[in-house]
C-alpha cells in the first residue's frame, strides 16, 4: 500500500523554530522580542486604562498577573530549545 494522497507536515514538529545560528544571540533575541512585546502590550493597556478610567495599578497588575504569564505560556517550548541548544554548547545561558 503506497503513500499516495498522504502530504506530511513541513517542516516537522522537531524541526520548528531551529533554524542555523548560535543560539545564544537567538536566545538574547527572543529576550529582547519579549521585552518589546511586554511594552507594546503595556502601552495599549495604558491607552485603554486612561480613555475608560481604570488606574494605573490596574495595568501593572493585568502586566504582571497575566501578560507575563501569556507571554511566558506562549515561548516556553522556544525558549526552552533554546536554553538547550546553548547547553549542548557547553555556554552559559545566564
């Protein structure tokens, strides 16, 4: 029985997210995305916070309570490749 009609995903779930480089500059590069990130979602916050009346405490606690947590949930698995890669390395990833 042949494979035909069978199309496999590409690139394959261990593949996702490597690609070449060192990944100690692409760990440093996903910090920096996340801490861009972390201001644009803070700036919208604020915007809305100030036009509806919702105080500034408000936003630091939605940051903290769950945009970090959002963003933390959404890179882990990346993150977590890539602390690894730098591991196989032998570099320090702190």
């Amino acid at each position: 029985m042949g494979m035909d009609g069978i199309q496999l995903s590409l690139p394959a779930g261990w593949a996702r997210g490597r690609t070449l480089g060192d990944p100690l500059d692409r760990l440093a590069g996903l910090t920096r995305d996340v801490d861009g990130a972390k201001a644009e979602i803070r700036a919208v916050l604020e915007r809305l916070a100030e036009r509806h009346g919702a105080s500034s405490r408000d936003v630091d606690a939605a940051m903290a309570g769950y945009v970090d947590d959002l963003l933390s949930d959404l890179l882990y698995e990346v993150e977590l490749e890539l602390i690894r890669d730098v591991e196989l390395r032998g570099v320090d990833a702190t």
